[in-house]
C-alpha cells in the first residue's frame, strides 16, 4: 500500500517505494517533480485527493503514450503510436491469433522495443 502507516499521506520516499514496487526505476527528481506539482497544500506530503488526481492523470498520460495490447499480436497502428483501437484493432489480433493456430507462426515479426515509436517501425514478412 503507498499509504502503509495510515497517516493519510504520500511522502517522496512513499511514493519512490510505490513506483520500484510496480518496477519503475524512478528519478529521484521526478519524484520530487510529481510531489511539488501535485501537492496544493505545500506540506511536502500528498494527502489522497492530490494523490488520486497525480495518479489520474499519470494513467491518462499512459494510456494515451503507450499502446494496449500484446507485442507481435497488436495490429500495425498501434505500434506506430496511433490512438485508434476499438472493434479494428481487437479483430486484427483475433486473426492474428488464427493464423497463430493454424501456421505455428506470426504473420508479421513485431518491431524491436526500440524501434517503436511514430515513424520508426518497418514491419516485415516473419
């Protein structure tokens, strides 16, 4: 729990324990960032309201950055940064998943991790 001794607040060591928990290797001046930017009060300490708005807008912020889905599954656009998954994308992967089935194979190799990003990937036979 990020608040684990009860009092009702978030400090920058708190908030450092959190994110390594989830496997972030956070900066110890972007946490100091996130504290100051988010704590209305000035106490150094986020209490749960300024906490729950830091932690909304980070997750908005990351589902708008980062696409949704499993690599080598995901249909192209989603790995060329685009925004657009809905009935389209979810029906690619499901034919990729036949194809999966029926060949033992994927139809596309998935870009490496960095070569992610808009204009970047070049997707090819696999």
């Amino acid at each position: 729990a990020v608040d684990s001794d009860g009092r009702g607040g978030v400090t920058p060591a708190k908030l450092t324990r959190c994110l390594r928990a989830a496997g972030v290797r956070p900066d110890p001046a972007e946490v100091r960032r996130l504290v100051s930017k988010y704590d209305t009060d000035a106490d150094g300490v986020l209490n749960r309201a300024e906490f729950a708005r830091m932690y909304g807008e980070l997750v908005a912020g990351q589902d708008c950055a980062a696409p949704a889905g499993t690599h080598g599954y995901m249909a192209p656009e989603q790995y060329l940064g685009a925004s657009l998954q809905g009935r389209h994308t979810d029906i690619y992967q499901l034919g990729v998943t036949l194809f999966k089935l029926l060949t033992g194979r994927l139809p596309l190799e998935p870009p490496k991790e960095d070569e992610l990003g808009p204009g970047r990937v070049r997707l090819g036979p696999a």
